[in-house]
C-alpha cells in the first residue's frame, strides 16, 4: 500500500507540473510539515531500525481500553495478545480475555482466523507480504492491530506518517526498566510511547488518546518479553483446524465481531 500510495503521489505530481492551473484558481495548500524535536526523531528512528531489521519478532501486550457501557458508565477492558512474527511474510496473534480466544494466522498466502471461544473459523487469499496482510485483516475480517505499526515494514513511516508534533518527555521507568518518553500528536489522536535506554531501543508502552471521540477514552498496551532469537518455523504461522470447528464465510465473521463488539458496551 505504502508503494501504491507513492506511486500515485509521483503521478500527481506529474500531472500538476504539465497542466496549467486554471485562471485565478487558488493554489493548493501544502500540509504543515511535522515539528519534531531531534530527540524524539533520533530515537523513533533506533527503535524502527531495530524492529525492522529483525527477522523473527516475538513480543507479549497487555492491553486496556477504555469502553463505555449502555449505562453511561465508563469501564476499562483488558486483554492479553501475543504477537508472533517472521518476516517477510508470517505473522500470528494470539488475543485471550475472559470473553474472547482468537487467533490470527497469516503463512504467506493465506489469512486465518480461529475463535475458540465459539469453535468456528474462517479463510481467505492473503496479499504475499506482511503489510499487505493486516490491511486485508482488517477490511475482510473487520480486525484492526493498533500494534500492528510495530511489525510493519517500516515502523517510522507507519507510526509518523500522520504525525503533527513530537517531543522527548525524558526518562521514566515502565516495570523497572528505564525508558524514554515521547509524545505524539496527530489530528485525531495523541499517542505516547516509552522506549528502553540503552543498546536495545524497544518499545515498552503505548498509550493513544482518541480525542476526537467523545469523553476521549485511551487505549493502553504495556509491552514484554522481546525475543529476537528464537527461530519460528512455518508451523507456528499455520492454523491447525480442530475437526469439530465449524467454517464460515468471511462476511459472517465480520457480522459476529461486530455484533460482539457492540455487546461489550451492555452492562
């Protein structure tokens, strides 16, 4: 997507260069460029190099997002997520609650999603590269990985590609491990994240603010268990389906994940 979009950027800027602007039209206004403190910069920079260069990725979320109930009342949902990764073109997650057990398995072609919980799963072509994939996950499953910038190909361009400001907050510790603290804001979200100090710049908390919607309600990932070493055979990307699993079509899939959505917002 990344490549398409720069594509037709370039086509476009072709066309204005060889077309005349109409009389008295007014020009195009160019987007504001980011304003991001050189701290902040150099180290979203360390930390994507890292997560890009690595062949296996391996990484445990504890995740809290604020939801609100039909009641008005406010609540915070926890969940836990496993991400596994072996690029250029495997991925899977593991998400569990007390409600929900999904995986998401990706293998190169095809894109998986298994619901333990209620013993049904579903398949569909998948694109051959990794970003490709979570794009499809999300159209086609209704699936949305707000870690997924981590993973990506390019974690910089993903994370900062919308980005309107950033500064370095300085040290903190997240669970005893010293990290750095920046802040980011975009048009219709602020994010922050907390990067390890030292050799190994990994991301170990993220914290976004939808401040668009109303009440602006957060969503928390605390982030553990880095592992760059341990090799991922094609098994761990391929789902196994249980012979009592019921298949359904992608469409369904879709329909239950947001009917269950919506019921989490019940009392």
């Amino acid at each position: 997507m990344i490549s398409a979009v720069g594509a037709l950027a370039g086509l476009a800027a072709t066309v204005e260069q060889e077309s005349p602007a109409p009389a008295g039209a007014t020009p195009p206004v160019a987007a504001p460029a980011a304003i991001l403190d050189s701290a902040a910069d150099t180290l979203m920079h360390r930390m994507s190099d890292a997560l890009a260069k690595s062949q296996f990725l391996s990484v445990n979320a504890e995740i809290w997002q604020d939801l609100d109930l039909s009641s008005g009342q406010r609540v915070q949902a926890g969940r836990t997520v496993e991400l596994q990764v072996r690029r250029p073109d495997r991925f899977r997650a593991e998400v569990r609650s007390t409600r929900r057990n999904r995986g998401l398995f990706y293998d190169g072609q095809t894109l998986s999603l298994f619901d333990r919980a209620q013993n049904y799963y579903g398949s569909v072509p998948a694109p051959a590269s990794l970003d490709e994939a979570l794009d499809t996950a999300t159209e086609r499953f209704g699936i949305a990985f707000p870690l997924e910038d981590l993973v990506v190909s390019d974690p910089y361009h993903s994370a900062l590609d919308k980005v309107l400001s950033g500064t370095d907050l300085g040290p903190v510790t997240v669970l005893g491990t010293r990290c750095e603290h920046l802040a980011f804001s975009q048009a219709t979200i602020d994010w922050q994240i907390w990067i390890e100090l030292g050799p190994k710049p990994l991301p170990r908390k993220v914290l976004i603010t939808y401040k668009n919607e109303p009440g602006s309600p957060q969503y928390t990932a605390i982030l553990s268990h880095w592992d760059f070493t341990t090799a991922l055979p094609d098994t761990v990307f391929h789902l196994e389906v249980p012979t009592t699993a019921r298949k359904i079509e992608v469409a369904e899939i879709k329909a239950k994940l947001e009917t269950q959505h919506g019921e989490a917002k019940k009392p």
